[in-house]
C-alpha cells in the first residue's frame, strides 16, 4: 500500500545555451502534503539554488525532496538551497500557459503544444521510487527573470506532432506517493 505524500501542480523549465543548461525553475502550488500547503519557486541559476516560498519549511522540502533529484538538474551542482520567506503567486492554465512569481523570480509559459497524462511507479527520488501520476503539457516558450534580467537560454522542442515533448511544461493534478 502506498502513502500519498502531495497533490497540487509542478511546472517546470529548463532553459540551455547551446549544450550548456543556464537554468531551472520548478514552480509548485501544493494543494495538500505531508509538510503542508502553498506555492513556490525553486530555481537554480548561476550555480545556486532558491527556494522561495510563503512558507519556507514546505520551500525548503520541494526543493531538497524532490526538485533536487529531478532529471533537469541532474549533473549540475546542487548547493544547499538559500530558503527566501515571499509570497509566491501561480497563474496556470491548460490553454494559454503560466505566470509565477515571487522574491524578484518571474517564471512565464507560453504556446501550449498538447496534453497528456503520465504515470509511473518507478521515479526514484534520493534512491526511494515514488509512484507519480499528472497531467503533463509541454509548451514551446518559456522564460526567467531574475530581478528584471533576462536569464539567457532557449527552450528545447521535440518529439513529434501527436507527442510532442519540452524542457519547458505545465503539470497539475499531481500526485506523489511512497
């Protein structure tokens, strides 16, 4: 029997310069979990990772449970995340893309090219699998600004017209358990 550890919505981006990744946002609005409930923004950029969040015990724990055993930030160097304590706001929708910002972090979606559902019951986080189940639409632009500057990087489109794929997606409905 497996224990549900959250539900909400996880958009994420990764934006790369060439083969270089410049970085990775993962936006969260966590409707209910075993820490609680709220929105953030975890963002590693320049070598650094942020965690930002009204609540930052939940900010904290997104960015170290989960975020940092993602497979778009495998290989890059992971520091302890600087937890910022600010309202973080989410505006998603499956039609026209997301808005999220919070601590002088704006994360934007746009140009939504499909949607599917995606579940598995292997996604290892920290060596633990964790069964995963959403709702998952790629998008084919995206961009970050850090304090009002763009942070350089494209988003990478493929896969083909009836499944296309993105390193930059919306996701919701959500589920997590262990």
């Amino acid at each position: 029997m497996t224990s549900v550890i959250l539900s909400g919505a996880n958009p994420g981006v990764r934006l790369t310069d060439g083969d270089v990744v410049t970085a990775f946002a993962s936006v969260w609005t966590v409707d209910w979990s075993v820490r609680g409930a709220g929105a953030a923004l975890v963002l590693w950029h320049g070598d650094r990772v942020r965690a930002v969040g009204s609540d930052p015990v939940l900010a904290e724990w997104l960015a170290q449970y989960f975020v940092r055993h993602f497979p778009e930030v495998d290989g890059l160097p992971w520091t302890t995340p600087e937890v910022e304590t600010a309202p973080v706001t989410v505006d998603l929708d499956l039609a026209e893309g997301l808005t999220a910002r919070g601590a002088g972090i704006e994360v934007t979606m746009s140009e939504v090219l499909g949607r599917r559902t995606f579940t598995t019951d292997s996604f290892a986080l920290d060596g633990v699998p964790h069964s995963l189940q959403l709702l998952l639409a790629p998008v084919a632009d995206a961009a970050i600004t850090v304090d009002g500057l763009l942070v350089p990087g494209e988003v990478t489109v493929g896969g083909t017209e009836l499944r296309p794929s993105s390193s930059a997606f919306l996701a919701t409905a959500e589920v997590w358990s262990v």
